[in-house]
C-alpha cells in the first residue's frame, strides 16, 4: 500500500480465507489467468492492473463481481465518475478503487512525489481517488448502483511502488513499509545488493511483480547501459541474483533517468497543476 487513503482494503478482506490457495493453484497452472489476459488487452498498467484485480473478483471463491467500470453519466452524456468495481466479499457489498503508481520522490515531502511521465503526481492522484470513493453520494449514481449496494462500503486498494533516496523517512499519509526502489542518472553509478548481480529491463507491464524468469534473459550492467544510451525518458531496471537452478529473482529496482531529466518546463508545468484552485473557482 503506497499510501492511506480515506479508507483502505484490508488485504485479508481481499484474499478472503482461501486467498494463499487459490494463488498457489494459480501460480502451478497459470492458463485460466492467461487466457483471461488475452481476451482483455491492455498496454496502459492502470488498466492491466484493473483486468488482473477483476480476474480474482469474478473466480475468488469468496467473491462476487458485480459490476467493473460502471460510469455515471448525465443526461448529456458527460461522465461525472466511474465505480471501479463493485463487488460482494463474503457477501457484504463494497465499492473498490483501485490505484497502481509508481512515483519518484524528488524531493522530502510528498507533494514531490511525481510520475516518471511528468503527466502524473501523487497530489493529483490522492485527490482524484478521494473523489472516486466519494462517488456512490452523487445524485446521479443511485439510480446505477444494483441492489444492496446504495450504502456499500467505499474502499480503495492502492499499489506500487515509491522511488526515494536512501534511508528517507517517509511522512504521512505515505506508508513507511511501501515498497521502494532507487533512482539515478543513467551516466552515474547505480545502487548495488551485490557486485555479480545480473540486471534486466522491465518493460511496462511487467512493473507490476518482482521479476523472476530464466538467467539467459538477464544482462551485465555494463550491456544494460549500453542499451539504455539512448533514452529520453526514465527506465525502470531490476537487479537480479540467479539462484543454484538458473532462475533470476529480483533483488532491487530503480529508474535510470536520461541526461537533464526532469525537463524544468514539463516539471513547473506538472507542479502548476498542483496548486489550489483559486477561491473564485473552487465552487464552480
């Protein structure tokens, strides 16, 4: 859990009392969960994240799927929210949202918490979720929510990573044990758990889960940097040990940021979205 939102989903509540043998059934025969992924693409991991949390609401042995992206709109077609999912845990109705981000912490507080992509901050993305977990009392939703769920309980479920300098302590609402990574100019040395790691690029989708897969796909640092050479944006890396059968584990990750990064324009532009609104325009 990346941060404390209003109100937060019990991971027990999420696995429910089957919850580590499900998994394991899944995790020897992984076909029911590929062909899931197959029949819902996705290339955006907000969205990937969402197709993996509704593969488990609709074949937990304790849940139920009810609904998943289920928008309000108005009359006029325009959107004024959308339920992420709407579920029965146990039988007891709830509304879920759910927030995968991955944020590098440039500065000691977190309103210097942004996204690698600079069209993304933490500020912007707490604010936005507490809206969403407001969204069962807006007067148009009423008339959506199915039976029983027009007092369900509104929770999120917030995962991630958070990308800080070493030995930070981190301020509330964030959560001192989120798990957390390094960052570091491309051209500067990288943080190290040992000095014969292997290292491996992690594509996009595969942010998600600790890294784990054959040694042959891994790559010296030295090659891994010379791939890299040419970015112009920050890369998300694992470093990775190989254990006695010739698997790779990831030990550690970190984004390897390219010369001049952040961009001062699109960073000032990020952090202008940011600020309050002024008072003129809070109450439009």
């Amino acid at each position: 859990m990346g941060w404390a939102a209003s109100s937060n989903l019990e991971p027990a509540r999420l696995l429910g009392a089957q919850g580590w043998t499900s998994l394991s059934v899944l995790d020897a025969d992984p076909a029911p969960l590929e062909e899931w992924l197959l029949a819902h693409p996705s290339g955006r991991l907000g969205r990937y994240a969402e197709v993996l949390l509704a593969y488990w609401f609709a074949h937990a042995p304790h849940a139920e799927l009810v609904a998943h992206n289920l928008a309000v709109r108005d009359a006029a077609h325009r959107t004024h929210g959308e339920f992420d999912f709407l579920v029965r845990l146990d039988g007891e109705p709830f509304h879920i949202e759910l927030a995968s981000k991955f944020y590098l912490m440039l500065g000691d507080v977190p309103d210097s918490l942004i996204g690698a992509s600079l069209r993304d901050a933490w500020r912007l993305k707490a604010a936005k979720l507490e809206q969403q977990l407001a969204l069962r009392r807006h007067p148009l939703a009423a008339p959506l929510l199915p039976a029983g769920f027009t007092q369900a309980a509104s929770v999120a479920r917030v995962t991630g990573w958070l990308f800080i300098n070493d030995g930070l302590a981190l301020p509330h609402p964030l959560n001192p044990h989120a798990p957390r990574g390094w960052f570091a100019p491309l051209a500067e040395p990288w943080p190290h758990r040992s000095g014969d790691s292997r290292w491996l690029w992690l594509p996009r989708l595969q942010w998600l889960a600790p890294a784990r897969l054959p040694a042959l796909y891994t790559e010296s640092e030295q090659d891994l940097r010379a791939r890299l050479a040419g970015i112009d944006r920050p890369q998300l890396v694992a470093e990775v040990a190989v254990d006695e059968t010739g698997e790779a584990f990831e030990v550690a990750r970190g984004f390897v940021l390219p010369a001049g990064w952040p961009p001062p324009e699109a960073l000032a532009a990020l952090r202008a979205r940011m600020l309050p609104e002024p008072a003129w325009q809070a109450g439009r």
